[in-house]
C-alpha cells in the first residue's frame, strides 16, 4: 500500500452490551463478542466489585450470646462462623407486616435447623431488640475494614422438629405465607427408607380413633409422618398421618370416631414423607409441623401435603399434587384443601409435567409445565359449592413450543414473564390486546451458544432474579468440559440497553439469590450448598475466599471487541489501536490483538497505576501488521479499570485506477 493510503478509524464509543453467537464481524457499534465480570453503566465498561464473605451465625455448640463480645476469642466462647456444617440447603427473606414495628430477617436452612443471619427492626415489646450487632454506646461493631457488621446474631437457634431433618437430595423451599415461613421438603422416593410400600395381609383395621395399618417390615418410628394412597376409604387415600406407634409389621395412626376398615391389600401403598414445617417468626420459637391427618371438614378435604415446593398467590397456598395436578387451600387456611372443587389438572394424558405455578395478574396464575405453558384463570369466589362455579374458570394454552426447565428461573418484572427452557432464556411478553403470549425466539438468542454449554442433568437447579432493572440467572455451565455440581456462572441481561450485559464467574456456587436491606440500601446476597453467604458487589478488590482466613482473589475480568474490517472484505494494513481508560489505585490492565487472515494474536500493552491515586489514560499502541480484519481483547487482572472508548486505525488502500469513456 502506498504512503498516501487513506487512514480509516473504526471502533465502539461506548458499550451496551454482547452477543457471543452471532458473527463478530455483523455485530453493532457498541456490541461485545464477549464481558466477563464487566458492568455497563452510561456506556463505559467496569470491572465488578468483589463479593464479600459474611459471618453466617454463632457455632451451635457455643454459650448463649452476650454483648459486647470479642470476635474468635476463647475456644468456649461465641464464635462468629464462616460456613456451616452440612451446608445451606435453602434461604429465605422473611418481612413482618407490621408496619410500625418492621422486621426483616434472612434465614438459611442447615441440615437439621435454620439460622437467622441477617436481621434489622426493632421489635419493642421484648421480642426482638436492635436486630444490628452494636455496644451498650450504639456505635455499631467494627470488623476488618472498620465498616460497620450489620449481619446479626440473633439469639439462639431455630431447630426442627423430629423427622424433619434435611438431606442432600432432598426438593427443599422456604416461602413466607400466612405471616409464617414455611420449609417445603420433599424425599426422593429412590432411597431406601423413603420408598413406596405396598399394605401386607390384614390392610387397615380401627378400633374407635386409632387405626392399625399393616406393613411388614416397614421399618418406621413413632412419630414419623407417612402418607397412604390408593385406597377407596375416603381417611386413608391421599392424607397423611404421624406414626403413634410400631411394630416390625404394623403401626397405628390416630383416625376419626366412625372411619370404617379397609382390610383389602391390593393397590393399598404407603410412603414415608417429610411434614412441611413452619416458624411464625418469633425468636422464642423454633419450626414446628404443620398439622396431619383428617381435618375437621372431614375425610373428602386434606390437609397440607408433603411437597417440594410451593406457591402463594391471592392468600392461597398452591402445592403440586401429583405429576400435573395443583391443589389450593381455602382462602386464608393453609391446612384445607378440596381435592373436588380446588384441585385441577393441565395438560392431562400427556408426556408431561408441572415445574411451578406463577403468580399472574387479575387472579390468574401461570402454570408452568416442563414441555408447555398455561394460563389459570381463578374463581375466587368463597361459595364455589353453593353456587356450582369451578375453581378454574379458564385454562388457556400460551404455548407447546417451550416449557419450564428450572422452577427458581422464573421472574416477573413489569409485563414479562422471564424463565428458562431447553432453548435457553425466553420470554413472555403482554402485546397489544394485553393478553400473554409465548415468543418463537428465545430473549438469549444472541448468547445461545453459552447456554449451549448447561449441564442438562443440574439445569433445573437455575435460580434468578430481577434487581436493578437487570435479570440476574445463575446456572450450571460445563466449559471446555470442565464438570460442574453448582452455579457457576451468572448471565446478567440488562433491561435499560435491552442487551445480556456480561456473564459473571465465582469461585463459588450460587445456590440462591436473595434480595435484603444492608444497612440503608437493598442488596443481592447469595447463599450456596458448600454453606456460605455473600453479598455481591462488595469489595474493591476482588472476591473474598468461601473459606475463612484465604484471603481476597482480584477479579479477572475481560472484554473482547467486535471485528473491525473497516467495511470492506480488503487486506488492510493495522497502524494502531486506541483505548480511553481509567485506573483506579492498584490496578492493571492488559490489551492483545486478534487479527484475521493471517490469524495471529499477540499481546500490545500492558498497564497498571501505583500513583496512590486513580489516572486516565489515551493508550495508543501499535499493531503494524496486515490482515483482513482486527479484535482486540482487553483484560484485568487487579483492581477495577474502566474502559470508555476502543477503536483502531488501519492505511485502506486506494481503489486502482479505471478508465472511462462516453459513447454517444
């Protein structure tokens, strides 16, 4: 090329956003190919902040709490604990409504008992104190970077009853209803021990309220909670009981005056379940079981079911009921259910199943199935029998193309419905006759090959979120074939650019996303399986360690541009790049270049500032190479640079001269 080529200046002045998928070479002014752990605010890319460690609670082993108090003194002493034995199998933000006296508390659920870690108000009337960690003076604690704790101790423990212990695979939730906070939990019926049993000779015989149920081998205690099924004795088809007695072959449950025998043995089964538990939220109590057996409006209603999950909506509580049923309480009573006139069932006869029911507006409900999704209409009429209605005025098809593969996915925000599918995120959207409709094309189209790479077996463990007017999912990715068993990446989709901002990774799992006051401000905290809370974007200088005492990791984070061509398909010759930025103290950043036909890549620049305070930069470095076309990926390795503007200058050619001529 000669001397006097054209200089052509191409780039991005600002960032939205990226799209992984699609060819970089079609990508927008302003679109990535790739951000990692990066943040678009008014266009200028940032490195995220850390996520710091919380002190979770005081070891159970330890004396009762006492203020003031030295953190980590005397081995007997309270000791503030950096994970929990057995790990956090779920968590939950629980709110009074008492708008005079509020309460907020963040509880996760170990193994055998839940903590409340997280907790501000001030309860007057002896109940709670000032839910903040402080002095007998009121100045707040300090720890480590002398900021306030406001993770509180609160006194004592919150145990569970007898059987209602947690285990690894387990379907477990905690939702407040009813001024309550329940804890759904659910056995796999491939256990041994929790494994369906057929009734051996003599059936179910009762003598007055107590009914004999004949198991040989059954292999339970008194006081466990089992369900019967299959029988066409109204008491015994569908309720559960808890066990008052054994014997290796038979145990006895408590019945009403007048239940009749059922000595048949064949289709007769019963099943060890798990009792939902509930705490009311008072300090000086602990969980306790939600009531069994036959309810007072007789043997044709039920009480709460044994479930993995739940939903409330319009005062009810909605659980699932077998494979696609969903039953409803009454209105204001969590323990009465008519499995006639509040039960119904969708998509029935297919090859299909229910993963949630969603709150909707107007009453309705989305009912969410693996391979499709409806619309429930709910009569929320209270004299439904009087009057003859159903309980379901309408159920509508939205859509058979897609379904729900992870219940905790789903996230209203405003008109839309978000939630993961095989294909990835979609979206369901109100259009103009403000009615609901599924869409063909999935919201996570322009990424779809980073959820090409979900571990198909743990995508049901998805968990999302809406915060910040930004749609937060946490999912388990298999990368360059690395096998995972949690979390391991949050995909952040930004409503305000209308574009997936960045993927975030930590090194740890994100089991659960929960939104609570910190101080003054509400912020997203995250709880993992390994045991262990954090609160997100924290930390200048990087990521705290899931284990007390390893110290901060900075934040690796990275931005690969779109590829320059300069619009045309030409070999070109790169002069330079330029990159407006900004280095906060201790911090570094890295650039390299990617160039296209010959493929190469080297590194140009490298930067980092120890001036004591933060330095804008105009970086220009040089690439004096020809190619076809040019990427640039910058990356930072400590502190968090900012990155404003990128773009690159390249000698075109001219075109070869022609001749023309004019025929007449």
């Amino acid at each position: 090329m000669s001397l006097d080529s054209p200089i052509a200046i191409d780039g991005d002045f600002g960032f939205i956003g990226f799209a992984s998928r699609l060819n970089p070479v079609n990508l927008p002014p302003g679109v990535l190919q790739d951000s990692v752990n990066m943040r678009f605010d008014r266009g200028v890319a940032k490195v995220r902040k850390g996520a710091k460690r919380l002190a979770e609670n005081i070891s159970p082993a330890g004396t009762p709490l006492s203020l003031p108090f030295v953190l980590n003194s005397a081995p007997n002493e309270p000791v503030v604990r950096s994970a929990y034995a057995g790990g956090i199998f779920t968590s939950a933000v629980m709110r009074s409504p008492d708008g005079v006296n509020s309460m907020e508390v963040l509880v996760i659920a170990g193994s055998d008992r839940a903590f409340p870690v997280l907790a501000q108000g001030d309860f007057t009337s002896g109940v709670w104190s000032d839910g903040y960690l402080s002095t007998d003076t009121g100045e707040p604690i300090s720890y480590e970077d002398e900021s306030p704790i406001v993770i509180s101790i609160l006194p004592g423990e919150l145990t569970f009853p007898d059987g209602s212990s947690i285990e690894a695979n387990d379907t477990v939730t905690m939702l407040q209803a009813y001024d309550r906070l329940y804890l759904f939990c659910e056995a796999d019926p491939t256990i041994p021990g929790w494994e369906e049993k057929n009734l051996t000779a003599g059936g179910i015989t009762v003598s007055t309220t107590t009914a004999t149920v004949n198991c040989t081998g059954h292999g339970y205690t008194s006081g466990q909670r089992i369900r019967l099924e299959g029988s066409p004795t109204a008491a015994f088809n569908g309720h559960e009981f808890d066990i008052l007695s054994t014997t290796g072959n038979s145990f006895t449950i408590a019945v009403p005056a007048g239940t009749a025998n059922d000595t048949a043995i064949s289709g007769r089964t019963v099943r060890r379940v798990k009792p939902p538990i509930y705490w009311d939220g008072l300090p000086t109590t602990n969980f306790v079981k939600s009531p069994a057996g036959i309810p007072s409006a007789g043997p044709t209603y039920r009480t709460m079911r044994s479930v993995g999950w739940a939903s409330y909506i319009n005062n009810r509580l909605v659980i699932p009921d077998g494979r696609d049923s969903v039953s409803l309480s009454d209105v204001l009573d969590p323990n009465n259910y008519d499995p006639f006139w509040q039960n119904f069932r969708a998509n029935q006869g297919s090859n299909d199943y229910l993963v949630a029911v969603h709150p909707w507006v107007e009453g309705s409900a989305l009912v969410f199935m693996r391979r499709s999704i409806y619309l429930a209409e709910i009569n929320q009429s209270f004299d439904i029998v009087d009057t003859g209605a159903t309980l379901i005025s309408k159920l509508t098809l939205l859509t058979d193309e897609v379904g729900c593969s992870a219940r905790r996915s789903i996230v209203t925000a405003g008109n839309f419905v978000y939630f993961l599918s095989d294909s990835g995120i979609y979206r369901l959207d109100t259009k103009l006759d403000l009615k609901l409709r599924g869409d063909t094309k999935p919201l996570s189209d322009p990424i779809a090959d980073q959820f090409a790479n979900l571990n198909a077996e743990l995508a049901k463990n998805s968990v999302g979120l809406w915060f910040d007017n930004r749609y937060l999912i946490a999912c388990p990715t298999d990368n360059s074939g690395a096998q995972t068993t949690t979390n391991n990446t949050v995909f952040i989709y930004n409503s305000l650019n209308e574009s997936w901002e960045t993927r975030d990774i930590y090194g740890f799992g994100v089991d659960n996303f929960l939104v609570a006051t910190y101080g003054t401000t509400r912020r997203v905290f995250i709880t993992n399986r390994a045991g262990s809370l954090f609160l997100l974007d924290e930390i200048e200088a990087g990521d705290e360690a899931a284990q007390a005492g390893a110290g901060t990791t900075p934040v690796e984070a990275t931005i690969r541009t779109r590829r320059y061509n300069f619009g045309t398909p030409h070999s070109k010759r790169f002069l330079r790049s330029l990159a407006d930025v900004v280095l906060p103290e201790s911090s570094s950043l890295s650039a390299s270049a990617v160039i296209i036909n010959p493929d190469s890549t080297f590194q140009v620049a490298t930067l980092s500032n120890s001036t004591g305070t933060p330095e804008d930069y105009s970086l220009k470095f040089p690439i004096r190479t020809k190619a076809h076309a040019l990427e640039l990926t910058f990356t930072s390795t400590t502190g968090r640079p900012e990155i404003r503007s990128v773009a690159a200058e390249a000698a075109t050619g001219r075109l070869p001269h022609t001749e023309t001529r004019t025929v007449s």
